[in-house]
C-alpha cells in the first residue's frame, strides 16, 4: 500500500476538526499499513540465464538480495549473496540455471504530519 499523500492527510485533518485528531488518524492508517505489509523478504524477480556474463542479466540485483541458483538439470540449489556490487551476479553464471533473487524489505514507518497550517 501506498502512503498517505500530503494533500490526503491535510483533507482529514480538516474533516475530523483539528490537527492533533488528524495526526492521529494519519499515524493509525499508516500503522495498518506497515502491518500489512510486515513481510521481511520477498522474491524479486526469477531470472533464467541468457548469457555467462555477471552482469548482462542481472540489472535487477541491488546490493544486499540474497540470490538462489537453481540448476536446470538435476543437482542441489546454491545460495549465492549478499550481492556486493549493484548489477553484478559476483560469479559467472550457468546458462539455463534459474536465479531466485530475495530481497529484505522494510515495513513503512507511520509518519506524522508537520505543524504547517491546513
């Protein structure tokens, strides 16, 4: 879920008669919002290698996803990660193989509003 938009707070707290109410009701939206998204990974992006290259299909990789290879004939998953450089697999990859990348999120904080005038 997206977070409120400064506009959006500003509407509420007019309708509800005054700024303390409004925060208030901001901070609770925005809490259930961090609550549903409480998730601590999720799976980015499952690429199938093209190419040898570390890089050419690995743009997607930030620094820090854990990536998972999967090899397309039989054999064991390999853990390979914490990516250290952006875009860069850190080893040549096998074409054919499967690569999970995961990447660790964090739940939005709930923010509140300034003390600008509505």
């Amino acid at each position: 879920m997206a977070k409120l938009t400064t506009q959006t707070v500003k509407n509420i707290m007019s309708a509800v008669l005054g700024q303390t109410e409004g925060n208030d009701v901001a901070t609770k939206l925005n809490q259930a919002d961090a609550l549903a998204d409480g998730a601590t990974h999720r799976l980015v992006s499952l690429i199938i290698a093209t190419n040898v290259s570390q890089t050419v299909d690995f743009g997607i990789l930030r620094v820090g996803d854990q990536v998972m290879m999967i090899p397309a004939t039989a054999g064991s998953a390999d853990q390979i990660g914490p990516i250290a450089v952006a875009g860069n697999l850190g080893q040549a990859a096998v074409v054919g193989n499967a690569y999970m990348v995961i990447r660790s999120v964090v739940a939005p904080l709930a923010a509140a509003v300034t003390t600008e005038k509505f």
